[in-house]
C-alpha cells in the first residue's frame, strides 16, 4: 500500500482574500513532501487561469494516521499565508452526547 506523507492543498480566491473555496488538487496524497512541492507552484500557476488569488501550501501528515478520518482546517492569515491544520479522530475516544438537565452520556465507538 502507498503511504502518504503530504498533502496539497490548493485555493482560489476572488475578490482579494475575501470569497475563497478548495480547489482540486492534481494529486489527493503524495509520498514525499519534496514531491508535493514540486509539483505545487505548477499547480498554483494553473489554478490562477479561473482565480484572481491562489494560495497552496504542502502540509505534512503522518503516514500512519492518514488512513483515519481526518479533519483539514484552513484560513487565510491576516500576512496572506496559508495555514492548514490537519488532525486525525481518534476512533477509540468517546462520542459525547449532550442530554437534558446538562447530564451527558458516553457512546463507544
């Protein structure tokens, strides 16, 4: 099985920075960073075609923990940079569920 050690990510913006959205990317994962970010100003340079603005960023992920669901949060700092978080459940943690009166129960995974 291919491993994954990062992904790209890609937007687009119009408009200055403020109505922005994911663009695809030419690859989910790639093995390497070194590969993501050879690859990600030609697809930056491509992108900006249909976007006033794009922004792109190769963001590290561990290869063991990739195959979980994970969660990816970008924003668009205020010095114009790219910040992408990526966090993986953990599928043994505990779902909490609010009940009435503030009581809350435990469900397993």
């Amino acid at each position: 099985m291919e491993h994954i050690a990062a992904i790209m990510m890609l937007i687009g913006c119009t408009q200055g920075n403020v109505e922005c959205r994911e663009l695809p990317a030419p690859a989910i994962g790639f093995e390497t960073v070194d590969e993501c970010r050879e690859l990600l100003q030609p697809a930056i340079s491509e992108a900006k075609g249909a976007n006033e603005v794009v922004h792109g960023r190769c963001t590290e992920v561990d290869p063991a923990l990739f195959m979980e669901d994970a969660t990816i949060v970008w924003k668009i700092a205020p010095s114009g940079q790219l910040d992408v978080q990526v966090t993986f459940d953990d599928p043994a943690s505990p779902v909490m569920v609010a009940e009435k009166a503030g009581r809350s129960t435990v469900l397993s995974k």
